[in-house]
C-alpha cells in the first residue's frame, strides 16, 4: 500500500513538472485570422475586441477587430463560404 501511494505521488509530481499544453480559448477562426493578417499585413496579433459570429441570409458571418504588436488595428470580415477575410485596416477619422 505505501509503495503504492509513493509512486502515486511520483506520478503526480513528474506531470506537475511537464509543460502546460497551451490551449486556445478563441474561435478556430480567429487563429485564420491571425495567419492571414501575418501572411498579408505584417501583423503580429496581440489580442481581438468586438469579437462577433452571426448569421446573414442563412450564412454565417464572423468579425473582429485585431490589435497588432505595431500599434496598428484592423477590422476583419468573412461571410460564408468565403475562405479568405476581409482585411480593413482602422484608420483615424476626422468628424
């Protein structure tokens, strides 16, 4: 029984001492979306806002703003079966 509980706990402290598997808590589509803005933009993505899945005449739809390493933010678009997003870089207004 005790050599039992010992090897028990060795078990228990050689898995504490694995690296974590980092896993995502996004959408897939936003790893697509951070491959493309980085392929085509340069963009390293820091974080998403207004993050949005919808649906359009019977299509889905999926949004959201990127913010890059750089400072540099775009707004990217997809309605379904579009593979590719639309990339909108967000640019200062003047009202």
């Amino acid at each position: 029984m005790r050599h039992q509980i010992i090897a028990f706990s060795a078990a228990v402290l050689v898995a504490a001492s694995l690296p974590a598997l980092a896993q995502s808590t996004d959408p897939a589509w936003l790893d697509a979306v951070s491959e493309q803005l980085a392929r085509d933009q340069q963009c390293q993505v820091e974080y998403f806002v207004n993050i949005r899945e919808g649906e359009l005449a019977g299509r889905r739809t999926f949004e959201a703003r990127a913010q890059c390493r750089d400072g540099r933010q775009f707004d990217a678009a997809r309605t379904e079966p579009e593979a590719e997003f639309t990339l909108k870089i967000c640019e200062v207004t003047v009202c």
